[in-house]
C-alpha cells in the first residue's frame, strides 16, 4: 500500500506519549534546579556535602557491579545449556519468572531469608544454629534477590547472540587443530562477548534503577539510591531532593555503562554494522 | 472478452538520480505472448510495475484496450500478476487464494468455488483446493499463483520472473505449460525473465531491454538471426563480432571486408555508408570447419575443443583472435583436434553488419 | 569430555531450581492454615485463599489493575501499531531519535523513570487518578509493544498487498484481509505482553496511587512492609495462576519463542 504524506498524522498519538515522557523529564531537571530564589544548584551541593548520601550512590554503585558480574558468571553457561538443548520447557522456565512481579519474587526471598523463614527453620532444626541467622536486611539478602530478578534477563541477552553463532564456525576451528578450550576461547567467547556486553549494561541498569527489592531484602544501612529516591519522594516529601538524585542516579548509570558498550564495539568491530552502531 | 491490448507511450521513470525506465514505447498486441528479456537491473520490473499500477510513471503514458490507465490504482486496471515471489496468501488455503479476486468481484460463492475448481483444474491441480500454501512442493505454488490470478479473466497477465526460483526440469516443464494455457485462454501475457532461453521457447514476441531502453522487439527469430545492436546479438546467444569496413551497401544488404585478413563478405544490416566501419556478427552454429584448401574462408588453429552433447565447441585462433565455432554432434564424425589448422566457413546471409559502437 | 556436558547440565538445573525456589516456596507458603509463615507448613489450609477472594480490598485492588493493565495494553497496542505502520513504510524524518525515545523508558534507571513520570502526572495534575496511572503506564510498555510489532511488519511480505491489489482488493479490503491477518500473532503478543508487564508493574505505579485507588501490586508491597500475614503468599499464587494462564494463552495462539526472538 501506499503511504503518502498525509499517513504521517498516524504518528500522532505515539509522538504525543514520547511528548508527555520528555514533558515529565522536563519537569524533573526544573525541579531539581529549582532553589528558593530562581535556579540553583542547591540541590546538588546537598547531595555531595552529605558523606551519608554519598555514601549511598557509590554503596549502590558496588551492588550495582556485584549483581551484575554474577549475573554474567552465572548467565552464560545457563545461555550454553539453553541452546544445546533447545527445549520449549527450559525456555518457559527461564521466561515464567520474568512474568511474576517482582513484589512476588522478593516477597519469596522474604520467606526463604526472614527470621521465621525455611532457611532459618531449617538451620534450626538441624541444630546447627539456635537463633534465627540475619539473612537479609544486609548486603547479601539485596544482591541475592537483585541476582535472582535479573538473571532471567541476562541469559536470554546471551542467548540471543549465542543462537546466531554458526555452527560451522568450532568445527572449522576444530579442523584447523584447535582444542575445545582454544575453540571456546577463540571462536565462541569472542562472538558471544557483544551478548555479554547487552546482558552487563541490562543488569547494571535495572540494579541501578530497582526499589522494591532492595526495600524489602535491605535494611537501614543498605540504602540504595532508588530506595533513598522512594523515601525522599514517598516519606519525606522533597521533590526537589528526589529529582536531583533521580538525575545524579541517570546521569551515573550513563556514564557507568560506558565501559560495557566500549567492549560491545570492540566485539564487533570486525562484523558487518559493527563499527557504526 | 477484452482484446488484452497494452500501450506504453514515452514512459520515463526516475527514482532520485536513477533513469529506471527511459523513453520507452511499447505496443503489445491482444492475446499475444510478449517477454520483456534483459540483464538483471535494466529496468524490466520496473516497466511491469508500472502497466500494474504500483510504479507511476515520471512521464509518459499507459494505455490498456485505449484507455488511458496511467493514473488508475491497480485494483480497477484489467491486469493479473504472477510475482516472482508468488505471494500467495499464507492464512488462506489453496481454494480462498483462487477465489479471493472472484469474491471482491462479489461473485457468489458457490460460482466462484466452480470457477477456482476450473481454474485448478486448468493449471493440473484438480482437488487441491483444501490444501494449505505451505503444503505445495515449488512447482504447485507456480501453478496456484497462476490459476488465482487467470481466473478473474483479466485482460493482460503480468508475470514478473515467475520461475527464476525452479529448477531447471521443473522450470521447463512449466515453460510449456504456461505457454500452452496462454494460447488456450487468450490472455495477453507480458513475461519478464532475464533467461534468453526461457525468452525463446515462450514467447510470440520479445522486446530486450537495456539500461532502461528497449533495444529491440520482434519475434525470437528476428531477435536471434537479425539482432538490431551488438547488444542484443550479445545477450541473445552465443556470437562472434568481427570489425570490418564497408564496400558498399543497399538494401538488399552490405558488402564488408574484414579487418586483418581482408576477406570480403556479404552480410544483412541497414545501409551504411562506403568506408565506414561495422561489426560484422556471426552466430558459431552459423560457421562450419572444413579441412584447409577446401574454399575460401578465414584459417585459423583449433585451440580448444569441448564436447557438451548434442554439439561440440571449438575455439579457433584466427589471425591472434578466438573465434567460437559450434559444430552438430554425430556419432559417425569425429571432428577436428586442438592444434589442426582448419577453414572456417559460414553461408552467405549468415553474417549481420551492425553499427560500430567503437569509433 | 564426558565430565564437561553432566557438570554444565547439573550447574543449569541448579540455576533453574535457583530461579524457581522463591516461587514455589510462596506457593507452598500459602496453605499454611496458621497466622504466620512457617516451614514446613504444619497442614494445609484454604483459609488464607477464602480471605482473600472474600476480601473487598484485594478484590477491589485487582481489579483496578485489570482495568488499568487492559486500558494500557489496548491503547498502547493501538498507537504503537499507527506508529509502527508508518514507520516501518515510508520514509520518516528524524525516525532514529523516534526510535530511541520509544526505548528510553527500557533504558532510563526505573527509580528515575517513575520521577519522571511522577513528574508528568503531576504536571498535568492527575496524580492519584486512573487517568494518571493509564498515561504512566502507557509510556512504560511502549517499547514492549513498538519492538514486536516493527518485527511483525517488516516480516510481513509487502508483495502479499500488491498481489491483492492486482486481484481487485481496494486499500481498505487490503487491510482487512491481508495486513491485519498477517500481523494478527505480533499485535496479540504485544497486547499480551504489555498487559502483563502493566499488571506487574509496581516501582512507577507506587508513587502514583491515590488515597483509596491502589494497584494490587502496590498493595501486596505495602503489606508486606506492615504485616507477615500468608494472605499474601495467598494472592501471589492467585498472580501466578494468572500469568501462568496467560503464558499459556500466549503460547497457544502466537507461541513463547516470539519473546525471545522480538526482544530489541
Ligand atoms: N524503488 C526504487 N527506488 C530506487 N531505485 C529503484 C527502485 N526500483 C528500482 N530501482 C532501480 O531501477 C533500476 C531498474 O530496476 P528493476 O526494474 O528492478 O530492474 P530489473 O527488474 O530489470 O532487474 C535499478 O537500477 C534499480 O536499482
Ligand atoms: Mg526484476
């Protein structure tokens, strides 16, 4: 069919939804420069002047990497199992949990982790602790929860690249005389690298960006900045704080993703439209 | 029934800095079988698009049965199309492809369901209508595409390289049939194809396209034993191009000597003035090989011998220059051997003088 | 050689059980018949389920976010199909940006997503309405449904129109006949997607609920925080069915691979 000038109007309603998105963003930056006498940077300088704020941005930082590097560890062999034997079930497995909300997959790790959960139970009864162990609400409830919403993610990322990789291409190798673990390391690991490089940048992000679980696997002193973000909003009322450390928050996660990206070009940089995107 | 005729009057078709289509004039006649034959990127699917209707011309007009269709939308022009990818619809089985155009043409549906069922039969697929698309082997599709798009009786049938995707007993096979349901049905058919062979076999007509031009139209004879450009003698089979320069000429023909040995011929082609220079091109199954000193004619050493079944190819060295020199096989006549000199000789009116592109 | 593939298969199985283990122990957890959680659970019970379904709140609370999930999915499908139909034919000034505004939603951090939206539904002053949670979540699942959809269309052989057209069919017979029946398993998708990621979402609903208007996730969080009671290991089984039925409808009419394969 044709598609004349005038079919442009169909972009209309969706053009409006990314006004009223860049509206809402907008709004956001005026917000977070807004000082009591016209612009400032108040804000900001409230932000860095407070060691325990500050605190919480790079703390959020090192979850942020944590969760990712073992989300990339444990994704890719799952990726490599997931497309040896390609199988409807193994698939649903990984794509059902990404379905349930993430309140209901935190509120599992609450159950398993909390004081009165099946680990403690467990340990209990056992007898090999008499009091309930502290689980969560430290640093390893939040980055086991965060690992377990994100992994499902990350394997798929690779799987994805891992897929397109041609057969022919190990066995090539193999022909030339290469050994399984040259042929992984020089073969496969090289052209699954722009996949691992999606599912780092797709982790950090969503680690960086997350609330609920680290408000519920998270105590007082693992605040993380969409937990901090979530109090000055929800508990405090300071919009204006919010939004600088929603900015600071964008502004981190641009530049920290950075590396991941460089290494998706490096990757590609020998493919067809690799060295453009 | 319509007469299925179809004017292409000076169409012109641009796309940015791209002359897709230049200045072309193109009379087809009612009922005939005329393929459009040239190098892939000339322009061919460009022109059929644009008798379609998908492709408006820069300039120019399009006329079918003297209407003037230029700027009618495809779905009110007297046309059919097979496409090279067939396009048959993959949601609907074999019988709702063929009646889809029946039914927009609010047939009723138990007239269009006997006329499909006629329709498949035509095309040899008698009962295939509850068949999905993607349960026909190559060859069935061909024909399902066919009978959907024969069977609203248009008036012109465009087929855009409909079996470039078969192989090569298949794509035969359905060379004859598509020919013999054209002469069964009437149906003016303009055929694409960049196969010269496919060209021949089928066609009343050719036109050869070049670079957006058409070179030539006429019959498949005309085409092969009167190419009206070097071109044209190149595209369509096999040939040798020898320079020569004008004695004199009429119109009965041309006299030429050649460049190099001297020898003098009488060739076909327009009248061309004393002197100038031509290129005389001889088809290799127009020349013969005999034993040296058996006439008069260009000697030469065989080169290279290749048997391909029902004849056998020489390469001749004449004068430092190849010539191909293609000789019916028999059993009985075992031919000349690489490195024999030979005479090479070919009947008068075998050669065809054509302007020089080189000047 | 041997040891490679039984060691890789015992790691995915692991990591499977892994993934799934909080799922089913909060399935596990809801039959408990006592008034907290507890392991293993001393019998089994239905009385946290009757709690629920005879509840006014939660009932109240997932409807709400039916209807918010529906309105979203079905408006959001439909935009992003205009979108996509343009875009995917003709040349668009600027389409590149477009392209990347519609995925900005997927790449801003969420927290400063859910500010940003925050912000807009205060700007236009509708926070704590419907009205306001739609437009947020209208803009959350837009990439979720553009990416689907521009894969559908560019599958879609555009010869299949022009052999219709040549066969008599108008634009609009075209349409309906050919484009739509094509593209149907991308739209259905997306629809579906997009309204379970609606139906989930939770990080953007929370800081645009009202006094009495809360998404049943936001609910669940909010009880969680304040309360151990099973009742909510109750209706996060109650979620699961649903999504569960609504995988299964998915993979019934357009099949699950489309996710994988129309993921951006
Ligand atoms: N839609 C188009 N836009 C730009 N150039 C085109 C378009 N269609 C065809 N062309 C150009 O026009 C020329 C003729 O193309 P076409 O008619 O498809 O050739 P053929 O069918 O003989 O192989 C080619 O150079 C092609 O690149
Ligand atoms: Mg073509």
């Amino acid at each position: 069919m044709k598609f004349g000038h005038a079919t442009l109007l169909l972009l209309l309603p969706c053009v409006g939804l990314l006004i009223g998105m860049l509206t809402g963003v907008g709004s956001l930056v005026i917000q977070a420069f807004a000082g009591s006498q016209g612009p400032s940077i108040a804000n900001f300088t409230e932000f860095t002047s407070r060691p325990e704020v500050v605190g919480v941005f790079w703390y959020t930082h090192e979850v942020a990497l944590i969760v990712t590097l073992i989300c990339v560890f444990f994704s890719y062999p799952l990726a490599v199992f997931m497309a040896m034997r390609p199988r409807l079930i193994y698939l649903i497995l990984i794509l059902l949990p990404l379905m349930v909300s993430i309140v209901v997959r935190t509120y599992g790790w609450v159950v398993l982790l909390g004081p009165r959960g099946l680990v403690n139970t467990l340990l209990i009864d056992v007898g090999l602790i008499d009091r309930p162990m502290r689980l969560m609400f430290n640093t390893g409830g939040v980055v086991v929860g965060l690992v377990h919403i994100f992994i499902p993610f990350a394997v798929l990322s690779i799987l994805a690249v891992y897929v397109k990789i041609e057969k022919s291409l190990p066995e090539a190798a193999m022909s030339l005389g290469a050994s399984p673990f040259k042929v992984f390391t020089k073969v496969i690991l090289p052209l699954s690298l722009p996949g691992v490089a999606t599912a780092a940048t797709i982790v950090y992000l969503l680690t960086l960006g997350a609330i609920v679980t680290p408000l519920l696997l998270g105590g007082q002193q693992q605040t993380m900045l969409g937990t901090m973000i979530y109090n000055q909003m929800l508990v405090y009322y300071n919009f204006p704080a919010a939004s600088a450390s929603a900015i600071l928050l964008t502004a981190s996660a641009a530049i920290a993703v950075i590396p991941f990206q460089l290494i998706d070009r490096w990757a590609t940089r020998k493919l067809p439209g690799g060295e453009q995107s | 029934m319509p007469a299925g005729e179809v004017q292409v009057d000076r169409v012109m078709k641009r796309y940015g800095p791209v002359q897709a289509v230049q200045n072309v004039s193109l009379n087809v006649r009612g009922a005939e079988f005329l393929s459009l034959l040239g190098p892939s990127g000339c322009g061919k699917t460009t022109l059929l698009r644009m008798i379609a209707g998908f492709e408006t011309p820069t300039e120019g007009r399009i006329m079918i049965d003297g209407a003037d269709v230029t700027k009618v939308p495809t779905y009110r022009r007297p046309i059919g199309m097979v496409m090279q990818s067939l396009a048959l619809f993959p949601h609907m089985d074999v019988r709702e492809n063929v009646t889809f155009g029946l039914i927009l043409r609010k047939e009723s549906r138990a007239i269009a369901e006997r006329k499909a069922e006629d329709a498949l039969a035509m095309v040899g697929l008698a009962g295939y209508g509850d068949r999905l698309v993607h349960q026909l082997s190559g060859g069935q599709k061909q024909r399902v595409a066919l009978a959907r798009s024969l069977v609203t009786e248009p008036a012109v049938l465009l087929l855009d390289e409909p079996l470039s995707a078969l192989d090569l007993k298949l794509r035969q096979q359905m060379q004859e049939e598509l020919k013999r349901i054209q002469k069964r049905v009437g149906t003016t058919f303009i055929f694409v194809t960049h196969d010269q062979e496919e060209a021949m076999t089928m066609s009343d007509r050719i036109a050869v396209v070049n670079e957006g031009q058409i070179e030539q139209v006429g019959s498949p004879q005309e085409i092969y034993d009167s190419p009206a450009s070097l071109f044209v003698a190149n595209f369509v089979g096999d040939t040798n191009v020898l320079q020569a320069e004008v004695l004199g000429s009429d119109a009965s023909g041309t006299q030429v000597r050649l460049l190099g040995t001297g020898e003098t011929v009488n060739a076909r082609g327009a009248a061309f003035a004393q002197g100038a220079r031509v290129e005389l091109m001889v088809r290799p199954d127009y020349l013969r090989l005999n034993s040296p000193g058996a006439g008069t004619g260009l000697t030469g050493t065989i080169t290279e011998r290749t048997f391909v079944g029902n004849t056998t190819r020489y390469l001749v060295s004449v004068n430092g220059r190849e010539m191909k020199v293609r000789v019916p096989h028999s059993p009985q006549v075992n031919g000349f051997m690489p490195g024999q000199d030979v005479l090479i000789t070919w009947p008068s009116g075998g050669c065809v003088a054509l302007p020089s592109t080189k000047n | 050689m041997k040891l490679g593939p039984a060691l890789l298969t015992s790691f995915a199985f692991a990591a499977f059980l892994f993934i799934l283990a909080p799922i089913l122990i909060v399935v596990m957890a809801s039959f408990t018949p006592r008034g907290y959680l507890d392991f293993p659970p001393q019998g089994l019970s239905l009385k946290w389920y009757a709690e629920v379904l005879g509840s006014w709140v939660w009932l109240r609370a997932f409807m709400f976010s039916v209807a918010l999930a529906f309105v979203a999915a079905t408006a959001t499908t439909f935009i992003c199909f205009l979108a996509a139909l343009v875009t995917t034919r003709r040349r668009v000034p600027g389409k590149s940006l477009f392209e990347l505004l519609v995925q900005l939603p997927l790449l801003l951090p969420h927290a400063a997503l859910a500010m940003a939206l925050f912000s807009l539904v205060l700007f236009i002053g509708l926070r704590g309405t419907f009205m306001g949670l739609v437009i947020a979540h209208l803009i959350v699942v837009m990439p979720f449904v553009y990416s689907p959809i521009v894969n559908g269309l560019r599958q879609h052989d555009l010869s299949l129109e022009e052999a219709a057209m040549t066969l008599g069919a108008d634009p609009v017979t075209i349409f309906r006949k050919i484009t739509l029946p094509m593209i149907r398993p991308a739209l259905v998708s997306a629809f579906l997607f997009s309204f379970i990621v609606s139906f989930d979402e939770v990080t953007v609903s929370v800081f645009l609920i009202g006094v009495d208007l809360t998404t049943l996730p936001v609910k669940i969080l909010s009880d969680i925080q304040a309360s151990a009671s099973p009742a909510i290991a109750a209706v996060s089984t109650l979620l699961m069915c649903l999504t569960l039925a609504m995988v299964y409808v998915v993979n019934r009419f357009v099949g699950i691979r489309m996710f994988v394969e129309n993921r951006a």
